[in-house]
C-alpha cells in the first residue's frame, strides 16, 4: 500500500515492533475496565453504552479510543471496522444489533459523529505523529547513512592506507628479496668465475703437460724414424757393398781385405747400437748421432769399394780391348791369307771367322758404374733367346723372389678353381665380390671415420667375420677355400685400382696404399697375392724383362707384358697401356713409402727398402723405350722425396747415375713423350737438389 511520502518501506517497518509493544501495554491497562467480551457477533456495543456518571465526552473518547486501539477489527485508515461491519450487518440484518432498542437513536447518531469526528481527529494526528515519526526516523536514517557513508570513507581511506603500506611494505621486501637474489648471483658468479678461472689454468696445464708430452713424443718418433731411416741406409749400404765384392769376382778379393775388415767392425758396433736401443726401448739423439756416424763410414767403404771397382773395370776394360785388337789383328791375317788363297777358299768353303762377342757387363754390376746398354726394341719386337742375355735382364735376387712369389699364386689359383668352376658357389661368389668391391670402391682419404670403417670391413671379412654384402651376410667360413678365393680377390680389386681410378688420379693411390699395407701387415698371405697380381699386369714392377719364349705367340707375349686384348685380338692403344703401367707404378711407390697405422706394433712388410731396391735394380738394367722412362717418373715422383731423406748421399748418387748414364744410354732407343718428361724431371731434381713430398700423401698421423 503506497503512502503520499516517499519513504521506504524497509524504513516503515522498523517501527512495527515496538507499535506491537504498545498496544499490548494498552491493552493491559484497558482489561480491569472492560468485563464483557469484546470479539464475536454478540459482543457489547460500546458505542451505545451510556458512560459512567460524572465522566465528561473526552473521557469517554479515550476510554473508546484505548478500546479501539485495541480493537483489532479497527483499522488505521478511514472508517472503523465496527462501523463498516456495523453497516454491512445493518444491509443483512434489517433489526440491527439485539440491543439497538434499547437505546435512543439520536443519542445514538450524536454519538456515533461526535466519535467520528474525534476518530477522524485522531486519525489525523496519529497520521501526523506518524509522518512526525517517519519524517525522524528518515532523518536518523539519513544522519545514519551519512555517518556510515562518512565511516565507509574512513574505511576506504584507512584501507587505502593499509594496501599502500602493505604494498610499500611488498615492494620493499620484493627489493630486498631481488638485492639478495642479485647478490647471491654475484656470489654465485664470482664462485663460477672463479672455478671457469681454476678450470682454464688446469685445463692450461694439462694441455702444457699433454704439448709436452706430444714433443717429447714427436722427438721420439722423429727420433726412432732416423733410426730407423738409417738402418734401411745401413742395411742398403751391406747390400751394396756385398753385390760389390761378389759382381767383381773372387780373383779380385784380395783387393778388399781391409774394407771387408771395417765392414765386420761397423756391422758389429751398428747391430750392438740396435739391441742397446732395443733394451733400453728408447731411442736418444746420441744413438741417432752413432748411427749417422756407422752410415757416414759405410758410405765411406762404399766409395772406396767403388773406386777399386772402377780400376778394376778399368783394367778389365783395357784387357777386353787388348783382346779385340788381338782378335782384329787375327782377322786380318786370316783374311790376307784367305785373299791369297782364293780359289782354295772357295773351293773347301771356309767361312769368315765370326765377329768378337763383348763381355756383357751388367749382370750384377754396381749401382754407381751403369754398363752401356745395347738399346731394347718396344716391348711388342723383343725376342730373347741367349741365356746369357736372358739374365741380364732381371737381377739373381728379383728373379728368384718373382719365380717365389709366381709359384705361390699358381699353386693357390690351381687349388681354388675347384670353388671358380662350382656352379652351385654361383651365388657364394657373387656375394663375396660385393662384399670386396663396394668398400675398396669407396676408398678415400675424405675423412678419417670414412676411410676407417672401409679398412675395418675389409679387415672383418679376412678374418673370417660376417659382413653384409647388399641384402646378405656373407663369410669366408662359408666354404673351404672361401679365405683363398676371398683373399685373392681381394688382392686382384686392390691391383686393378691402378688403372681405374690412380691412373687418372695420382692423390688417390695414397689411402689405397695405406690400406693394403694394413691388410698385408695383418694378413700376410694378401700381399704376396697383390704383388703376384701387379706383377702380371706390370712385370717391370719386378723389375723384369720378359722374354718371348719359344713358341709362344705374339699376343700371348704382349698380354704376358700386360697389354689388354678386346674381342677379335685387336690390341689396345699404346698410350692407354702406358697410362695403366704409370698408374701401377704409382700403386707400388706409395705402398713401399706408405706409413703403417701408430696402433700396428707390426714392421712394415714392404717397406722403402723395396723401393730402393727397384730403382738401383732399374738402373742396372738396359733402358726399354716409353715403358722404363714412364715408370721412372712415376716412382720418383711419388716416392723420391722418401728415398731422398732414408738414403740421402746414396740416393743422390744414382740420381747422378740416372742423369747421366741412364739417360744417355735411353735416349739411344727413345726419342719420345716419356723420355721428354723424365728428362724434365731430371733436371728439375738436379737444380733444386730435392724432390718435392707428392701431392695428397697421407700424414704420419692419418690414422
């Protein structure tokens, strides 16, 4: 129900309350005053009750006003509930109260305004005590609100004051918390400083330490390899001085009693150095000294030697040409009494007396007094038939370790024919090629992992280790003569590479090299089948000149040269065969110069020394046109500088003979490329007195 004011209903109810409290009390006060009953239909009717004598109007309006306050069927507003009731009873019941006849009506009808009026009156100033009420209350409400508003802004402020504290007091801890957390960082930074500074000085030292050590070890090397050096120098130079003394003769021993005397003396006191060296398992720079001493002696010997040979070539020289001359005079002679006698000379046939033949002078001659050659015809129109001859073309020592090595390949090629011509190994040998190809076809010196995992495969499978080849696995244990086949294989894809890929590269023969002397070192059974197999393709390599034997044809001849035939019999160019011969060449001056791995305890199997050994045998041979001149370029070129620091004087020295000698007597038969380019060579060498290290050789250090 909606009031004139604007007040709040929550605000008018407050009051209710305490109205309830007083009208109770009221109530209270009026019962000792009223005896009859009040609610109900039958109740007194207090509005015609005649008030007690003595009592005034007003009176009797608050004894009527406190009943009616009482009264609950009164309402607050308007008209009484008794007079609403009192009418709606008067429309329903036509006789009124039971007691209306009691009573006067205009008493009655006074009465009822007077109460009116007074009831109207009071409604009114109780609406005005009301609203006086309200009008407070709103007031008290309003200062409340105010009061708790002005509270709420003390609050707020008071609060604000509080988060600012609080934040200031969060910011200055957070502060503190970050200066510590930096401080401790500090800390924690100088601490790692400190121990980065602590580990770099120890990290210096050990890398001092291990500097030192990699000197001291590379003076060691260094050292062992002069030891080395000079005992293949000393060695070479016993063997020099031993083919010496047998090439002059018996009858001439006499004249070397003392040089054979210092050389018992110097093999002694060298041999006694070595074991003191291998005692002591450590080589000094005052045993390297001794050694350069030992070898300075024994070249000494040697040109002493060499020059007693010289008289004595000299001499035998001046008896051949006293014999020619005797032998001449006898000529003529028989030719003026053959002039005279001509008609008896026809008659009986005498023939002419045959023409002197000259001691041949190279078979087993010394290194620094080459013979003058009779010239050599290309390889495809020699024809040898004189055994004398025949010998003079290969060494007593390479002859027999080239008849050795040629019988132990037939004897092993003979055995493993039972395994070639087994159609039912078909697939067995297949798989054993890729197995060998695919790695020895990938040989290079790109990267140390990348040419290590080559020699390892290779390796696995010589010894007897399943490898994977393509799909498969595949083992030498998978037949008898699978480590033969295996390992003559092997030996033959090693030789070939030669001629597909040094030939055109000469940088990769180094790696290739490296390789097959750790095989050979480890399997020693692969070497001598890959030099059985590069001394077919290349019997110069021996060095040998093969001689055309009776009966054999011409192609058989060549092809025993190493000339390659296609279908039909039609020979290869000259110059592609050259060109393989220089890559074999190539092939075998870097296996003999080649480094073994720091790890293989093991001695070289073909080491320097066999370099050395072709070249002075090559220069005691008669030149072959293109074919000898080719390889000489070749070998030099790859294993000079080598053979310039093991030998040093000594090599010079046939380098000289080279130079010259050599020279001279080649370019009686050749005139052409090859003999342009070792000239060139030559005398590059000469005018620098060095040989240049070749071009892609693998360090000491490689693997």
């Amino acid at each position: 129900m909606g009031s004139k004011s604007d007040f709040n209903i929550t605000d008018l109810l407050t009051g209710f309350d305490s109205m309830k409290l007083s009208a109770l009390r009221n109530a209270a006060k009026l019962s000792p005053l009223i005896k009859e009953r009040t609610l109900g239909p039958d109740c007194v009717d207090f509005s015609h009750k005649t008030p007690p004598r003595g009592a005034s109007v007003v009176e009797e309006t608050k004894s009527f006003e406190a009943a009616k306050e009482n009264d609950l069927n009164v309402s607050n507003e308007g008209t009484p509930r008794s007079d609403r009731k009192a009418d709606s009873d008067e429309k329903k019941t036509p006789n009124g109260s039971p007691f209306a006849g009691c009573i006067p009506s205009d008493l009655t009808n006074c009465a009822a305004v007077t109460l009116k009026l007074y009831q109207e009156d009071l409604e009114r100033q109780r609406l005005a005590g009301v609203q006086k009420i309200l009008a407070e209350r709103q007031s008290k409400i309003q200062l409340a609100d105010k009061q708790r508003d002005v509270q709420l802004q003390q609050s707020l402020q008071e609060a604000k004051l509080t988060a600012a504290r609080k934040w200031q007091d969060s910011e200055q801890r957070l502060l503190n918390a970050i200066r510590e957390q930096e401080q401790l960082a500090q800390e924690a930074a100088a601490r790692r400083q400190a121990e980065i500074e602590q580990e770099n000085r120890r990290q210096s030292d050990i890398q001092a330490q291990l500097k030192r050590r990699q000197e001291e070890l590379k003076r060691k090397a260094q050292l062992i390899e002069a030891i080395r050096q000079h005992n293949g120098q000393f060695r070479f130079g016993t063997e020099t001085f031993t083919k010496a003394l047998t090439a002059i003769g018996v009858q001439h021993a006499t004249k070397f009693t003392n040089q054979k005397k210092s050389m018992r003396v110097l093999q002694k006191d060298f041999e006694q150095l070595l074991q003191t060296i291998n005692a002591n398992h450590e080589v000094t720079q005052a045993d390297v000294d001794q050694a350069v001493e030992y070898c300075k002696q024994l070249d000494q010997l040697n040109v002493e030697v060499a020059e007693i040979v010289i008289q004595i070539e000299a001499s035998q020289i001046q008896q051949q040409q006293l014999q020619l001359q005797r032998q001449e005079q006898q000529q003529r002679e028989q030719q003026e009494q053959a002039a005279t006698q001509p008609d008896q000379q026809q008659l009986q046939g005498t023939p002419s007396a045959a023409p002197p033949k000259v001691p041949d002078s190279t078979d087993g001659g010394s290194l620094t007094t080459a013979p003058v050659a009779q010239p050599v015809p290309k390889p495809e129109l020699v024809r040898e038939t004189d055994d004398a001859l025949l010998r003079s073309k290969v060494s007593p020592e390479c002859q027999q370790f080239y008849n050795e090595i040629k019988s132990y390949y037939e004897q092993n090629q003979t055995a493993v024919k039972q395994l070639m011509d087994d159609p039912s190994m078909k697939t067995y040998r297949f798989n054993c090629q890729k197995a060998i190809n695919v790695p020895v076809n990938a040989i290079s010196a790109v990267n140390r992992e990348h040419f290590i995992d080559k020699y390892r495969r290779l390796a696995a499978l010589l010894g007897g280790q399943n490898v994977k080849a393509g799909d498969t696995m595949v083992s030498i244990n998978g037949h008898p003569l699978g480590r033969t086949y295996c390992t003559m294989l092997m030996a033959k894809k090693f030789v070939s590479q030669g001629d597909t890929s040094i030939s055109s590269n000469a940088s990769a023969a180094f790696p290739i090299a490296a390789i097959i002397v750790a095989l050979w070192q480890q399997f020693p059974e692969f070497g001598r089948f890959f030099l059985a197999y590069l001394y077919r393709e290349c019997p110069y390599l021996v060095p040998y000149y093969l001689p055309q034997l009776e009966g054999q044809s011409k192609e058989e001849y060549l092809k025993s040269l190493g000339y390659r035939f296609a279908d039909g019999g039609v020979m290869e160019n000259h110059d592609q065969y050259l060109k393989r011969m220089a890559g074999m060449a190539r092939l075998y001056a870097a296996v003999c110069i080649t480094v073994p791995s720091r790890d293989e305890r093991r001695p070289h199997p073909h080491g320097l020394e066999y370099g050395w050994r072709w070249l002075a045998n090559m220069l005691n041979l008669p030149p072959a046109p293109e074919i000898t001149p080719t390889l000489m370029v070749e070998f030099l070129q790859t294993a000079g500088a080598d053979l310039h620091v093991a030998y040093g004087a000594q090599f010079m020295k046939a380098l000289r003979a080279l130079h010259g000698v050599y020279l001279k007597n080649l370019s009686r038969v050749d005139t052409g490329g090859p003999m342009a380019r070792l000239v060139g060579l030559m005398e590059q060498i000469m005018q620098a007195g060095k040989i240049e290290q070749p071009e892609g050789k693998l360090s000491a250090n490689f693997w």
